[in-house]
C-alpha cells in the first residue's frame, strides 16, 4: 500500500471512466474508502467497486464498519440527485476527508459562437459547473479540519479553445471557483485545488486520438505523447496527501508542456 491516505473518506464524481477512475484506482492503492458518483454505466460502477475493494480500500481502524467502496447514480446538475448522493456519503462514512470534482463533458465537435445555441450553452454550464458547485458545496459541509478538494479544470480553461467556448468558459469558472473557495476555506484548515489537464488518452477525446490527427497533437507537446488517466490521477493525489497540506488556490497544469502558465 503506498503511504499516506490510510482511512481517509474519499468521494470521485465521474468515477467510471477515464481520469476518474484512474484517481479511484490510485486512492485504493493509497488505503483510502472510495464513494463514486457516476451518471449512466451501473455495469462499470460495479466493476470498479469490485476492483477498489480488492485493492484494499478503506483499511480503517480495527472493528470499523465503513465500506471500502460504493457507488451511487445520479445527474450531478440536479439538486435532488445531488442531495442523494450526499445522504449515501453520510450513511457509508459519516463524514468525508477527500472530495475529487471530476465529473464534466466535452463536445468533440467544433461549435463557432454563431452556431452554438442557448440550450446547448446552458446544459454544457449546468453539466461542467453547476455540477461542480452542487457537489462541492454538500461535501464542504462533510468536511473537518485538514480535508482535501481537488476539482478538474482544463488547459482550456486558461487560454480558452476556438470552436469551444462553452466548454472553455465552465473550466474557467471552475478556476476562479476554486481560488474563491481556497480563501473563504482555509481557515477551516481545508484545501481547494484544481488540476488542469490538457490532451488525456479517454473516451472523450477518442475521436480525435484515434485517427490520423493524433500525430499532429503529439508534435504540439514538448513531451511528445498525450497523457493517460493515470499521468492525471497522480497529481490529484498528491494534492489530495498531507505532502500537498500547504498547498491551495493553486491550479496545477498537466499538459506535457504544451501550456505554459505562471
């Protein structure tokens, strides 16, 4: 078991696929309890349920109760999906020491702003943010002292994204969100940070790395390759450790090199 997050309570939204399961994986190897909150494949939850249990997660202290991992469905942007999410975290753990922001979308397909529609601007927001603030404001309230938030941004985010702009306007909101919370939370001794990914190896991104476009991406990177989940799951975690305890309001970009901030 690698050190560090023995007992902790963790929570993952989007935890079935790509980066968030990546992190559920890395946070049972590391000891923690994992909840994941997915929104359609109940088959992948099960699985990954499975996998993080013969993990070893959740060693908490002898004669505990607590599972080492559960799942629950749910659109993250509903408040009533939402409120019983977090009546599962309650019941599961009591409480919750790791919260990782994950769940969001991305439309592969180039939207100029003459063609993007209200309803699409409005469910890309509801989705990628009002998910984020739902989700994130139940779990502060689980929250004590030295706990942890982390919640998925995107190079995107930073420098914005032709064809994209909804997408890019939500992982800026989260930005801005999470350097708000860092301020009004730290003297609660609780941190917020975000993690800004640029190309990552998923579902999402596939029908561009899965074609011929992939080379020129790759070239576009000082490092030369695109990302996996796990090149993302790493550096979450670290933000989710006690070697992170003085970190917060910071966005950390893992992106090869091929968005320099600071």
């Amino acid at each position: 078991m690698l050190p560090g997050l023995a007992a902790r309570r963790a929570l993952v939204t989007g935890g079935t696929r790509g980066i968030g399961r990546a992190v559920v994986r890395m946070l049972s190897e590391m000891g923690a309890s994992v909840g994941i909150a997915y929104h359609a494949s109940e088959e992948a939850a099960a699985d990954l349920v499975g996998e993080a249990s013969e993990a070893g997660a959740g060693r908490a202290a002898p004669g505990s109760d607590r599972p080492t991992a559960w799942s629950e469905p749910g659109d993250l942007s509903r408040e009533e999906d939402v409120d019983r999410l977090f009546d599962r975290v309650r019941n599961e753990f009591g409480g919750l020491d790791l919260f990782v922001g994950n769940a969001g979308v991305w439309n592969e397909r180039e939207t100029p702003i003459g063609r993007l529609e209200p309803e699409e601007w409005r469910r890309m927001l509801e989705v990628n943010l009002t998910s984020i603030y739902l989700t994130t404001r139940r779990a502060v309230e689980c929250m004590e002292p030295g706990s942890r938030i982390v919640l998925l941004s995107s190079t995107a985010g930073q420098r914005g994204e032709a064809g994209h702009s909804h997408y890019a306007a939500t992982k800026g909101g989260i930005i801005s969100f999470c350097k708000s919370l860092a301020t009004e939370l730290g003297p609660r001794a609780i941190t917020v940070n975000a993690v800004a990914p640029g190309w990552v190896d998923t579902d999402m991104s596939s029908a561009v790395l899965r074609s011929p476009e992939r080379a020129q991406v790759e070239n576009e990177i000082p490092l030369r390759r695109v990302a996996s989940p796990e090149d993302i799951a790493g550096p979450i975690c670290f933000l989710l450790s006690d070697l992170a305890r003085h970190v917060t309001g910071e966005v950390l970009n893992v992106n090869g090199g091929s968005v320099l901030c600071g």
